[in-house]
C-alpha cells in the first residue's frame, strides 16, 4: 500500500455500515477508518488503498480545516455515523472532534484553547473523559426515535 500505510500505534478502527468483510470492494459506503494516535491522523482504507482523510504525521495541534491543514493531538478512537460523519476522540486536546467527509470541514466539543479562566477549566473539566462523553452522546442518539404519522426511524 506504500508509504501512505505506514502506522504508527493505530489505536482505534471505525467502520462504514456498508462494509462488508468478505467483499470489500467497490461500493459508496465500503471503508474502514483507522486512528493513527502517534501519527496524529486518521486514515482511511478503502479497497486496495489507505489515504490520510485529516490530520498530519508530521504536525500535532489542533487547527479545522481540510485534509492536510486539520491538527490532531493524539487521537485514541472514532465511530461513523449514519449519515457518514466521523467523530473522533482527540484526547490530547480533551475534545471531540467532527469529520464531515463532504467538505472535510471539522468542527469539536471542548476547548479550543489551553484553558485560561476558570470557565475554561471547566469546560475542559466537563469533557475530561472524551471517549466516554463521545460514547454517552452517541447511546443517546441511537436512543432516540422520531415519530412521524406511521414512519418511525
């Protein structure tokens, strides 16, 4: 796969549900999604081929924006969304992030910035353990039913 694939401490994997494990070729929805912690990347291996999607091996931080411009500090996991969004666990920023594959935009829950005032300690407080408020915030998602006339989804 060339020097796209090289890992270095891959923590998580986060799979589309089209992905099938017998047949990974072709298909909109065929991808699997690895976090790359010590990269501070996320990759994503579609048939075939691995391609960085956000972040830089060389560069932590964290910066919105596209593919190459968008900084993580040691991300640790990530889920996909139904709708295809990304959320990942950026842990060495305490936030979690948002990867919207269309215009590859990020946007985050948590701080900014290393906190300065005591709102911002506790808002850094509040998302101490990211992975765990990612996993709470998407439970009660899936929880979640809308009623309309005779649909339910």
């Amino acid at each position: 796969w060339g020097p796209k694939a090289l890992f270095f401490i891959p923590t998580d994997i986060a799979v589309d549900k089209g992905v099938v494990w017998t047949d990974c070729e072709g298909g909109k929805n065929n991808h699997i999604y690895i976090v790359d912690m010590a990269n501070n990347c996320i990759r994503r291996f579609a048939y075939n081929e691995v391609t960085t999607i956000a972040g830089s091996p060389h560069a932590a931080g964290i910066l919105d924006g596209s593919a190459n411009h968008a900084r993580f500090r040691s991300p640790t996991s990530a889920t996909v969304c139904p709708d295809g969004s990304i959320y990942v666990v950026d842990s060495g920023n305490a936030v979690i992030r948002k990867i919207s594959l269309g215009n590859l935009s990020k946007s985050q829950f948590g701080p900014l910035k290393a906190p300065q005032t005591a709102l911002d300690d506790l808002r850094l407080e509040s998302l101490e353990n990211p992975e765990e408020a990612l996993s709470e915030a998407l439970r009660d998602l899936a929880s979640k039913r809308l009623v309309s006339g005779t649909n339910i989804t």
